[in-house]
C-alpha cells in the first residue's frame, strides 16, 4: 500500500472517530453495538460526538439591522445564480414596496453584483470603521467587487478569504433592512458553511437548470443547507425553456422539468419557473436587471412570483 492510500484511509479513519485513534474495523454487528455504547451521563457514543462537535462552532449572530437573511445557492456555477439573487432582492422590494431590501455578495473570487446592479466606486468608510453600501435601483448592495479592481484576479488563499467574509458580514452599515438577500459563491465549501454557521439564515434558495449534471449538485447544496440546519425554501428552474423569438415554437435545451422531479425527490417546492431569454441576459449585461427593465414582461413576472413564494415560506421575523 503507497503511503498517500495510507494517509487518505488515516485521514477517513480520523474524521470518523472524531479525531480519535483509527480503530481497525471489526464487522459490522461490532460496530453497530459501539454505536449505541453509554457514556457515565447515559449518551449514546455518536450523542457525545455530536456535542464535542458543537464546541467548535461559532456562535451565530445576527447582522446588525438585518431581520431576515436570505441565502441564493447553487452547487454549480453558471446556471444564473447570480442573476436570479439580484431580480430577486428587486422583486422583493416591487411585491412590499414598505420593506427595506440589501443584497450581498459573498462570491470573493468572482463577484459579479456590480456589474448587474451597474455600480462603481468605494464605499465610504464610516467613523466605527464600517462600511456604507453603494445603493441603486433602492437596494442596497456590497461586494468584494467595491474593494479590488474589476479586472484584477482575487488570489488569495483560505484564510485570507475567511477574513474577508468576515468583514463583509460585520463591518457593513445596512441601516434596517427587513430582508437581505446573500448571493452564494457555487459549490459547498468553507464561505457556504462559515455564513451558515456565522448568522442565523431565515432560508435558503437553490437555483438549478433542468440539466442532470447541474441537478447532481444542486441536491449536493440543499442536503448541505439541512445538515448545518438552514430552512430550504424551495428550487429555482432557471433555462427551463427557449421559447424562438420568430416561430415560437418552446425547445426544452437543457431538459424538461428536471428541478421538479429533484424537488419531488427532496420533498420541496419549486419556486417557479425562470425561461431561457435573451432579454435576461442583455437586461443582467446592461446592469439594467429585467424586474427593473422590463417590469411587465413575462420574465420580470417570473421573478415577481419567485419573490412571492419565498416571503410566503419564511418563518416570521424575530421580534
């Protein structure tokens, strides 16, 4: 046995015994009874597992003036996670104009918020060292995107974007924002789990083409939500189909109905249907987002229903 297949069945054998000494297996009836052994206070041995783990966790806190965070995902980038965050903070605020609407991007590596909400600049650093967002279209909005210029690669390692998050979740002034929106990075690495553990989530949207390969991870990213205990709201199915601007004629590219049956599978909700358009597209390009566009539209309409649907399934805010 090569040593890295020695070091990859340690690093298993560890992550299973919680960091205890690997003990070499002994049949599964062995193992089914170590499961249920008593501790001197009467917990099971994965009981006792699980408060250990707990320890290390850090305590959530609530962003200050912020009632309800709300997060977009994806387990695979470009299937328009970013623009559906962003209709989606506008579509908020057109559906309940009395309710204050932010939208932060947590994406260090490639934030793309600035250019859909067509904003530049720095924001001003106030006297207790945090910063004021940049607003337009009334959302209020903050991005790594503001901090570093447009073109210039973010190469930074774990901790340094760790620390970045940080700032970005506790030294931003958000006024009273009644809901905030938190556009995701793809995948389920350490910025999806530090923003779960670091402030209490009032639910979590996943976005997904019908596509089989974007839908594998998608189900990766909901079942991550609900083992760090994050509501998830409901499935986006974004690219559900191209309808020809010329015939008319609906051409499902990326599949049909996909999100539905992964929704079906994980006892959720689809929370609507966004179509294939290139009027999404030039409206997200021209940092003219279609809710704000295109009010009427079909599109903007999707998006509107969209919005309803999540308010409707989060919990009440906390007093």
């Amino acid at each position: 046995m090569g040593p890295w297949r020695r070091l990859w069945r340690f690093g298993v054998a560890w992550f299973r015994g919680g960091g205890a000494a690997a003990v070499p297996p002994v049949g599964s009836r062995a193992l089914g009874r170590g499961r249920q052994v008593l501790g001197a206070d009467g917990e099971t041995l994965n009981q006792r597992r699980a408060r250990i783990m707990a320890r290390g966790l850090p305590e959530q806190k609530p962003i200050d003036g912020v009632k309800q965070a709300i997060v977009v995902a994806s387990g695979k980038g470009g299937v328009g996670k970013s623009t559906t965050a962003v209709n989606l903070a506008l579509a908020l605020a057109v559906n309940d104009a009395s309710k204050a609407v932010g939208l932060l991007d947590v994406d260090v590596y490639g934030p793309s918020i600035p250019k859909m909400m067509n904003l530049k600049g720095d924001p001003e650093l106030l006297p207790d060292n945090r910063m004021r967002p940049l607003l337009n279209y009334g959302i209020a909005c903050m991005s790594m995107g503001f901090l570093v210029e447009e073109t210039a690669p973010v190469v930074w390692r774990g901790l340094m974007v760790m620390s970045a998050i940080e700032k970005l979740l506790r030294q931003v002034d958000w006024g009273q924002l009644d809901y905030l929106v938190v556009d995701m990075p793809p995948g389920t690495g350490d910025v999806q789990l530090s923003v779960s553990q670091n402030i209490p989530i009032s639910g979590a949207v996943i976005v997904s083409t019908p596509q089989d390969i974007a839908l594998m991870d998608a189900r990766k990213g909901a079942e991550m939500f609900r083992k760090v205990h994050v509501p998830v709201l409901g499935l986006v199915q974004n690219m559900s189909v191209f309808q020809c601007p010329q015939c008319k004629h609906k051409t499902h590219i990326f599949g049909a109905d996909g999100a539905r049956k992964l929704a079906q599978t994980l006892d959720l909700d689809v929370l609507g249907d966004v179509p294939l358009h290139l009027s999404i597209r030039e409206a997200s390009d021209m940092g003219q987002p279609i809710v704000f566009s295109q009010p009427e539209s079909d599109e903007a309409k999707a998006y509107l229903q969209i919005a309803a649907e999540v308010v409707r399934r989060l919990p009440p805010p906390p007093e």
